[in-house]
C-alpha cells in the first residue's frame, strides 16, 4: 500500500502526513465551506417537512410494488411467512446515494474554480508559498482539476437520470434489467401507452415538469445532458475548445442534424457557463425528485385498476 523504507530513505514523511491530513479532513471541510458558496449545491431536501412527505411517498410506493410494510398484524405467536421485494426501496436508495456524490462533484468542482479565479485574478490577496513567477504553473494545474471534476459531475448526474429510467421501467412494465432503455427512452414509453388511460395526468405538475426537462435541448435541459454525457465517456474532454472546419460541419451535418447552435453547446463552455450547467442538473433533479415518485405512484395505481378490472372480466 505505500513504501514506508522509500519514505524514510528519502526523508518524505512530511508528505505522507501532509496527504493524511488533506484525505482525512477534506470531505468534511468542503461540507462545511459549502454553505457560504454561491450558488449552494442544491439539496435533495431543501427542509425537513419535505424530506419527510418525500420519505412517506418513497415508502408507499416500496410497499404497493411489493415492499416490505413498516408494521404487521399477526395473531399472537405466529410467524411473518410472506417473501417481500425491495427492488423499489433499493433503487429509490440508490438514486439517493448517488445524488450525494453527484453534489460532492459539483461542490468540488466549485471550489477548483474559486481557486482558480483567485491565483488568475488577485494573487496577491492569498499567502502563497511559491513565487508569482509559478502562478500560471498553478492555474494550469487547477484549471485541469476544474475539468476533471466538472466532467465527472457531469456524468454522474445524467447517471441519475438511468436510475430513473430503471425505476419507471419497473413500475410501468415490469422490467428490472439494468441495462436496457434510459429514462427518455421509458418515459416515450409511458406517454405512448398510458396517457391514454388517463388523458388528464399530462395536465399534473409531476408529469409537466419531467416532459419539460427530458424534452429540452438546451444546456438546462436533459437531452443536452446526455448528449454531453455521451462525449464525455466516448469521444471528447473538457478543457479545450474544438471549433471543426468547414468541411468537418459539413460531414457532420450530413448525418447529425442537430442545429449548429446546439451542437456547439456541447463542446468546451467557458469555466463560468460549465459551473452554472452543473449546479442547474443538480438542482434540477433535487427539483423534480418528487415528481419522479409521483409518477410512479400514479402509474402504480393505474396498472392496480387495470388489473382489477381483468380481474373482474375474468370472473
């Protein structure tokens, strides 16, 4: 795990403790910072009363999917026998975990660039143990940091957005595979086969602000989301701008036609327009988090309906 006798030999031991200390107060010293940023990194429960009505609905829909309920009635003696699924909880759980660490990407990223824009623009208001000559050393290195940070932000949260997919999968079609369609995908699929049902859903807050964002192009916007999602992992970093020549477009356009202004949206942003597109993602979700579960309890009670109504024909 580390070379101690390296350690010692080269007289470094200061560095480990400078890492230790760093490792070890870090997280904790962000979270604490994090309140006097501006913007904050949304919360996925801004207060304690919605935490809890968001809390109760996650739990209902748990336990009309199969969940287990939080209290039994038994007669005296016996013994709980029924086999529960948490499927629902668990992916509701981890939606919820990883919103914790799409944030921490966020506020990481944040941070980089306050440092950034401090050695940049007034170096000398900070006591520096290097020479102003080194600055731009400096910036370099943490404008890459600010990169780094930014694109793994940026992939967690359209990461979210799969988890959606997968819970909505479910509850609508009874489907649990993990790697199947995402959540634009699931959610055509949900307007195409139950809106039907139930013209009057589409008129809901819940389901207006999803089809909002899911449908959006621009840099607010789900779709562009993933499309800088899917550079990301597959084909570009963040960090330098890629303006393609003339001939590049036109290739391009030949079988991408998308309109030029946003194809650029999803190249290299200044430092300032990337910080705002991830803090917006981040607040987007906390936003429409509850809309996610009212959707899903409304296409639970759907489905229940319709059931009971074969049900009945049946007989």
């Amino acid at each position: 795990m580390i070379n101690f006798e390296k350690l010692k030999e080269e007289n470094a031991e200061w560095l480990f403790d400078l890492v230790f200390d760093r490792t070890l107060k870090e997280s904790l010293l962000l979270h604490n910072f994090s309140q006097y940023l501006d913007p904050q990194p949304a919360d996925l429960f801004d207060t304690e009363d919605r935490k809890t009505e968001i809390n109760k609905k996650a739990k209902l829909l748990s336990v009309r999917l199969g969940g287990a309920p939080d209290h039994f009635i038994v007669k005296k003696g016996a013994r709980i026998t029924d086999k529960f699924d948490d499927f629902v909880w668990s992916t509701i759980d981890e939606m919820v975990a990883l919103f914790g660490r799409s944030r921490n990407m966020v506020l990481r990223a944040h941070c980089t660039y306050m440092t950034r824009w401090i050695l940049e623009n007034a170096p000398k208001t900070i006591e520096k143990p290097f020479s102003d000559e080194k600055v731009p050393a400096f910036v370099a290195i943490v404008t890459e940091d600010f990169w780094q940070y930014t694109e793994d932000a940026l992939i967690r949260l359209a990461s979210l957005w799969d988890r959606v997919g997968q819970l909505l999968d479910y509850v609508f079609f009874n489907i649990r595979q993990y790697e199947r369609d995402g959540f634009p995908a699931v959610f055509d699929r949900i307007k195409a086969n139950f809106i039907l049902i139930d013209p009057l859903v589409e008129n809901t807050s819940f389901w207006s602000g999803l089809k909002s964002y899911c449908n959006s192009e621009q840099t607010n916007g789900f779709k562009w989301l993933l499309r800088r999602r899917n550079l990301l992992v597959h084909s570009m970093h963040l960090g330098a701008k890629h303006e393609p020549n003339k001939e590049e477009k036109e290739i391009r356009y030949y079988y991408n036609h998308l309109e030029e202004a946003i194809r650029k949206k999803l190249y290299t942003m200044s430092c300032e327009d990337e910080l705002e597109a991830i803090h917006w993602h981040l607040r987007a979700f906390a936003a429409l988090f509850e809309s996610i579960l009212d959707l899903s309890l409304w296409g639970a009670g759907v489905i229940h309906e319709l059931r009971r109504e074969k049900d009945i024909l049946v007989r």
